[in-house]
C-alpha cells in the first residue's frame, strides 16, 4: 500500500509517497521517474519520516561524491538541490542545478549547457571579429552544435562558421583562438603560410592559446 503526502514542515522537503512494509526502520528511494519513496512500517508517524527525510535528503539527492563539470576551465562541483522553481547558478566552485524533482534535473543542465554555448561563443564571435574584420568585411554567420572531431567548421561558400558547443569547457583565450582560426579560414582555406600569416597578425600568441588545452587528442582537432 502506497500514499502520496506534502510535507508539512517549512524545510525543502520534497513531495513523496509512502509504502508501508514490515520491515523495520524507513528507507528510501528516488524511482527512475524521480518520484521520492518512502518504505516504512504502519507504526511509524508522518513526523518521524518527514525528520528522516530530512536528515537523509542530501544524501540521496547529491551524495557525497559529487560529480563535477569543468566550464571556461574552471572545475566546478555540480550539487543538485529541490526547489520551487528549475534553474541552473554558479556559486565560487559550485554548479548548483535546482529542480521540482529529481527527473528534471539531468534535462535543465543541458538546457543550462546548450543555452550557455550559444550566448557565450556568439559574444566571443562578435568581439574576435573586431580583430579581423580589417580583412574580412562581413561577418560569417555563426552556428553552434555539438561535433565529435573538430572545434570548429569553415564553409566560405556558405559564409558560414558552425562551433562546437564543447568549447564551453575550455579556457576563454583558446575559444578565442578557435573562432579567430576559423575565420582566417573564411580567406584561408588552407593550413598554409599565408593561412599562419594572417593568424600571427591578428593573435601573435596564438601558440600559447594552443598550449591551454592538455591532451594531444584534443589538439588533433586543430589541425
């Protein structure tokens, strides 16, 4: 037998429902649909599973190994909390998703994530353009979507750049050089010396950009 209850306390209880077991003791359970389940015995009160709740939530919800996510380069703990409305907010080094339940969290993060490329990499495209735009007079269209092998896309053809929304992850002067690469590339189509040229002419730090990211995995995506 099962009932679903509101919390009666003031705290950030979530809604749930209790199933009565013979079991002793209370235990509890998020269901894949993110509903909060309670087990208990008939002897025990509302008051001593809403206290058990709450002494318990966190762990349940965000448990002590958290995992993290790395956004701009910087490391941030990722900690879920309930709460009256769905957002997504940063606090020093934490990532704090905020949802009605536990099923919506996973889908606002990467709203969070998606919305996040498109504002942030189309601002870094409108401010690297001033760079450029002493040779190249009109500024591609920028399109942002997830790509397994390359940071960036040219298409001169269709005055076109498509960035690859991963670049969230990594540091703010190499998304820089990125979007500077690509639109060399606009006049450039090649990795030539006139290609390299051009580049050192409008970042002459170019290869220090290059150096912020770690792995030589990820550095094939340059080339």
């Amino acid at each position: 037998m099962s009932k679903k209850l509101h919390s009666t306390r003031k705290s950030s209880i979530p809604e749930y429902s209790v199933k009565i077991t013979k079991q002793k003791g209370i235990r509890m359970r998020v269901t894949p649909q993110g509903e909060l389940v309670v087990h208990a015995n008939p002897f025990c009160t509302k008051e001593s599973i809403e206290k058990f709740i709450q002494d318990h939530v966190d762990e349940l919800y965000f448990p002590q190994k958290s995992s993290s996510v790395r956004l701009f380069g910087r490391s941030f703990q990722i900690r879920k909390v309930t709460g009256s409305s769905n957002h997504v907010s940063t606090c020093e080094h934490e990532l704090i998703i905020q949802a009605q339940d536990a099923a919506s969290m996973e889908k606002i993060y990467l709203e969070f994530l998606k919305q996040t490329a498109k504002d942030v990499l189309s601002d870094i495209s409108d401010m690297i353009f001033l760079r450029v735009q002493h040779i190249l007079e009109t500024k591609p269209k920028i399109q942002i979507r997830r790509m397994s092998s390359s940071w960036g896309v040219c298409h001169p053809e269709k005055g076109t750049i498509t960035l690859n929304t991963e670049l969230i992850h990594y540091p703010v002067e190499f998304i820089e050089y990125v979007i500077c690469h690509e639109f060399i590339h606009m006049i450039e189509p090649n990795h030539s010396k006139s290609f390299y040229d051009r580049l050192n002419e409008v970042m002459p730090d170019y290869k220090r950009r290059i150096d912020l990211i770690e792995t030589s995995n990820e550095k094939q995506y340059l080339m």
